[in-house]
RNA sequence: GGUCCGUUAGCUCAGCUGGAUAGAGCGCUGCCCUCCGAAGGCAGAGGCCAGAGGUUCGAAUCCUCUACGGACCGCCA
C-alpha cells in the first residue's frame, strides 16, 4: 500500500492523452502493448484495432478493467485467442499500474489496477476543477435547438421536458468539450399568431368595457387577459370598430412579444437562457426562405407534382393538386414534401428549411432539434433537408421527448386545454420548484415515457431520487461541517489515502473514475439522463459507504484524534462532492447544502 | 396502408452502441436500532430480455418478419 502516494507522485502519466481518465489511459496502454507486440513479431502488423474496447467488467469480480482485444484480433492475426491473450497480459503486467492481468473465459483479458490508480482519481478530482470535462467535442459548434413551442400561451409540462432535456443536453455537450449554441425558433410567421391576434383583439374589447364571445379557433386562455388590458393602456380606444385591416399586424407583433416575453420568464424559472432567439417570421420577406428553396432547386431536388393520397384515412375534401415539391426521398424521406401549397404561399416546411440552411451556413459542425414526440413524423424530411442542403456535411440530430403523464397522490391527472385545465410549466416550478422538476425530467431517457407525480417528487425518501443525490451531497457538507482538520481541497489532496483503501471505499473511488468515461458516453449519445443515473449511482455508493460506519466505526469519516485518517476518509468524499456538484451542475440543479 | 418510438423481475425503469452468471428502486419474505449516522440497514426469493428466424467466436443490444402499446401521416401549425 505504500504504492499510494508514491507511485502518484512518481509521475504516472506517461501514456495517457488524458491523465485523468482511467479508462483512456489503460487503452492507450493496451494500445502501446499491442505495438510493443507487433514490434517483436508476436503479431502481425496493421491489424484494425478499432473494435477493440477497454472497460470494466460487468462483473467486478473479474477485476478492475478488461479488454476484448485478443478476440478482435484472433481473427485477422489468424491466431488463437488465448495465445494473444497471454503475450498481451505479460506486456500490460509490466506497468506499474496493472497488478494482475490474466486471460479468463474465451480470450478476456482481465486487469486488476494498482490502489494508486484510485488515489490518483480522488486526487484529480480534488484539484482539478474540470475533473470530467472532456475534450471530446475539439470545440466544434454545436447548435442545440429546443422548446421553440408557438408563441402562443405559456409553456405546458410538455414543453418542460423538451426544456429541461435540452438544456441538459447542451450543457453535457458543453462540458464535454463542445462550442455549444442555444437556440429558440419562434413560430411567429403562421395563421397560429393570427389565432393569437384576433384573440388579443377580443381581450382588449372586452378591456374596453364589450362582451366578447370566443369562438371555436381563438384562444380563450386567461392569460391573454393582461395583454388586452395592456394594450388598451398603450392605443386607447384605436382599434375599437375597426376591421382587421387596421389592427392584425400590429396587435400580431405586440401580442407575440407579449407571449415570447412570458415564454422567457416562463424559462427563466427553470433557470434555461437562450443564446439565441430566432423568428421564423424574420424569414418571409427576406429572400432566405426563396435562397433555401433555390439551392435545393439547383441540386435537382425541386419540382413541381402531384401527390399520391395518403393510404388508409383519406381526407374527405382531397382532390388531386400540382404543388412545389422538395424531393426528400433522394435522402431517405418515404414521399416527398410540399414546399408551396397550390396557392403559391410557403408551407411551414419551407421556413424550417431557410432556417435550417441559415444554421448550417452559420457554420455549425453539427445540429441537434429537441422536439415534441407529435412531431415525429417531421424527422425524416428535416433530416433530408439538412443532409441536402450541406452536402451531408452537418449531421442533424433529432430528439424526440415522448409525453409526460401527470400524477397527484397515484391519480392520472387530466388535463384539458378545451376546459382550460392544462398544466402549465409554471404550475410545475410553482409546486415543486426547479431542481426537482429538472432532475426529475431526466431520470427517464428521452424516448421512453415519463410518470411525473407531484406528491412523490418531493418526497423525502431513499425512494425519491432527487432527494436521495441531493441528501449525499448536503450529508457530505455536513461532515465537512463537524471535521476538525483542515478540509480545504488542496490541504486534502495531500492526504495520505491509503488510510482510507478499504474494499468499500476503493469502490467509492473507482465508481469516481468513471466518471470522465460516462460524461463522454452521455455526450456522444446526446444522453444526459445517463448522467442522473450516474449521480444516482455514485450517492448510492456513498449512502452505502455512510451506513457501514453504523457497524464498521473504522468506517466512518471521522477518526477522533487521527487526523490522517480523517483527512484521507474526508478527501475521498470531498471527491465524491466535488463530482455530484458538477453533475448536478450539468443537470442544471443546484447542490443542496442541507436538507430541510 | 405507411412511418417513428416502445416491449427487460409482480410494478416503475437502467443496461456503457456486440461481451462473461442481465441490474436498480418499489413491492414481497426474513433478520437488525440506548444511534455523531434509522427521513433506515443487511440478506433472500423473483427473468424464455414480447415471439420467430438470421448475422458471428459471442446478441437484451445489429438485420428481417410477427404480435401488442403509443405518437404521427396532403395545402393545419
């Protein structure tokens, strides 16, 4: 055990492209084995290594670490499995930091690490701020681009979700290396802000004293109440009695910029800001939309058509009609789209796509849509579009969150737009503030449905798992509290951790040393729900670590009148804090300090 | 009729992009508190990974078909 500190201090990162990432290191040191391997004709030269994996075992019994790097190669190298195996074992036992390597079942190679290994991840955690970053991304420009609901009304649950996912995705991205763009597309071009209008209008009427009936087609949420009023205070009695044409586009302007403004604040409580706020509406007029269309047009992509009826329901009123056709089947699409409607006027794809084109000339690397599970069927021919219009040059990725389904104490609880009794993000935050509607929103991946129960959300048990990541990091705070050492990160980075190398605290540590992998598993997947079942994980292994002291008191964090131990035990969890605190932080929910 | 998503323990869900004996929480069963630390802890039972083929050293994971559930399906947004 004396490998601890100094094998640490001896330098140990030789190999390594990240010195702190575990598991990047040990690849490159199967990596330069192999090369050794191939240097002295044990293995044939230029084999495809690119199968090959380094990560720990399902099974932690088999060890620390293992590779399939033997039975990846047995193939092409033409030689048996457990005969590469065997070579490779000897080369990797010479490093200091492989204490075992053995070949097990049909060609695994199994590794155990060296206790120092764990020490170095504790101690990297420590002093190293951006302990988990990655460089993965190379500073690439992303754009991730979410909510974007109609300005219409204020935010509902729905629309949370893809809030809260996006957000999280974008600042995994972030963390993993990315230059990453927010962006918000503001449907403010459609009939839909006329809808929006002409029920403003109805607001302001009623504002001045009239009996409005709000008939089917116009919004008659209460929200709109405020905005009649306000727009009265600002033109008086202007419009009263007059037709449409003296008021839509003015009172369109003023009533979206009143719902984007309430969209924001909307946001603002979950904590999301936007880079970037994009108007669809900007488009029209501008020639983009025409520049978009033409561009396909000059790849032969555009043409003028007629389509087949849809199979199964038909539309009662269909009738065969020419219109401008995108052909997004060339790029996988099943038919293909309408950009202008038989009259002439731009259909909603038509924007989508100038603002898409606008996104890949603003030169994003790669594009990311967090959408709604209804616009499903809008994947293909958005994808089309953008693989067309860069060449296939900028990847579009498209997220779909699938429903969110209410509960309050176990009820199904219905909502109705039509009644006026849908859930809006508001009434969420309200009830169960920010962190708890954020993290909750990420403990199901994105496309699997979501159960969001008011009343178990913030229920203070081990069964709640946003209490239970948060309890560990506030747990952890309050040993800091009660330490009597010194438990500042650099005077505890120094700590002699051999003293605290229990089985159950190696464990701690090395579920840390994962910690780098996951972040880049997550980003590469644009998966930020691993990271929730990460720090899900990680609290566990605390809490676990926490409850053996009950039994085991050379367990627990602080050793009266050893302040080494003390120190080492506090070093280790301090890491494990530092950890939550960033993975919540990705999450975008603040560490508690305690719990109330 | 088509497209997309889903199907893993009684329930709710993970499963690291093809690895070894498939995991967690709840629920169930059985033990354990004069404790800095029971808003619990430990242990156990519980599985044909929807089904059938295929790909290969190896499949819950990839491909094809089937079944069931959900979302969507000219000019609406």
């Amino acid at each position: 055990m004396t490998l601890w500190s100094g094998v640490i201090h001896g330098g140990f990162k030789p190999h390594g492209t990240d010195p702190m990432n575990v598991f990047a290191d040990i690849r490159t040191l199967v990596m330069s084995c192999l090369d050794t391997l191939e240097a002295a004709g044990t293995l044939p030269g230029g084999l495809n290594r690119s199968a090959i994996t380094v990560e720990p075992p399902r099974d932690a019994a088999h060890g620390d670490m293992a590779t399939n790097a033997a039975m990846v190669l047995a193939k092409p190298a033409k030689m048996n499995p457990r005969a590469i195996a065997e070579s490779l074992a000897v080369e990797l036992a010479k490093d200091d930091r492989i204490t075992v390597a053995e070949v097990a079942g049909p060609g695994f190679l199994n590794m155990r690490l060296a206790d120092g290994v764990w020490a170095g991840v504790v101690k990297a955690a420590l002093t190293d701020p951006g302990y988990g970053r990655s460089t993965l991304g190379q500073n690439k420009k992303m754009m991730v681009e979410y909510v974007s609901a109609n300005p219409t009304g204020p935010l509902h649950v729905g629309h949370t979700r893809g809030a809260v996912f996006g957000d999280a995705l974008a600042s995994l991205l972030d963390y993993a290396g990315y230059d990453v763009t927010r962006e918000y597309y503001i449907n403010d071009g459609g009939a839909q802000v006329d809808v929006l209008a002409r029920s403003v209008y109805l607001r302001y009427l009623e504002a001045h004293g009239q009996e409005v009936a709000f008939e089917d087609g116009t919004y008659p949420g209460d929200y709109l109440i405020p905005v009649g009023e306000a727009l009265k205070d600002k033109v008086g009695d202007a419009y009263v009695g007059k037709g449409e044409q003296f008021w839509l586009e003015d009172v369109r302007d003023y009533a979206t910029e009143a719902m984007m403004d309430m969209i924001r604040d909307d946001l603002a409580s979950l904590g999301i800001r936007m880079d970037n706020f994009y108007s669809e509406k900007g488009l029209y007029g501008s020639g983009r939309i025409e520049d978009a269309i033409q561009t396909l047009d000059q790849k032969g992509l555009i043409y003028r058509g007629t389509l087949e009826p849809p199979k199964g329901k038909l539309p009662e009123d269909w009738e065969p009609r020419e219109q401008t056709l995108f052909k997004s089947t060339e790029y996988g699409d099943d038919v293909d789209r309408p950009v202008q409607k038989s009259d002439g006027a731009w259909t909603y794809f038509a924007p989508d796509i100038a603002y898409h084109y606008d996104k890949v000339e603003r030169g994003f690397d790669a594009l990311i849509d967090v959408f709604g599970a209804d616009h499903g069927g809008y994947v293909k021919r958005m994808k089309a579009a953008v693989a067309a219009l860069s060449d296939e040059k900028v990847p579009l990725d498209i997220k779909l969150t699938q429903l969110v389904k209410l509960y309050k104490n176990g009820e199904p609880f219905k909502m109705s737009k039509r009644a006026g009794t849908f859930v809006t993000l508001r009434d969420v935050v309200d009830q169960v503030g920010s962190d708890v509607t954020r993290f909750h929103m990420l403990t199901r991946k994105n496309d699997a449905p979501l159960d969001f129960d008011f009343d178990k959300v913030t229920e203070q048990s081990k069964d709640n798992p946003v209490f239970y990541v948060q309890y560990a990091h506030a747990r952890i705070n309050s040993v800091l509290r009660k330490a009597e050492v010194p438990v500042d990160d650099a005077t505890l980075a120094g700590a002699d951790l051999s003293l605290a190398a229990h089985e159950a605290e190696l464990k701690v540590a090395k579920t840390l040393a994962e910690w780098p992998r996951l972040v880049e598993i997550a980003a590469k997947g644009h998966e930020p729900h691993r990271i929730a079942f990460y720090l899900y994980d990680l609290a566990s292994d605390f809490h676990g670590l926490w409850n053996r002291g009950n039994d085991d008191t050379s367990l627990r964090f602080l050793q009266e009148g050893d302040k080494a131990t003390t120190q080492a035990k506090i070093a280790l969890i301090r890491a494990v804090q530092v950890v939550l605190a960033s993975g919540l932080g990705i999450l975008g929910v603040t560490p508690a300090e305690e719990m109330r």
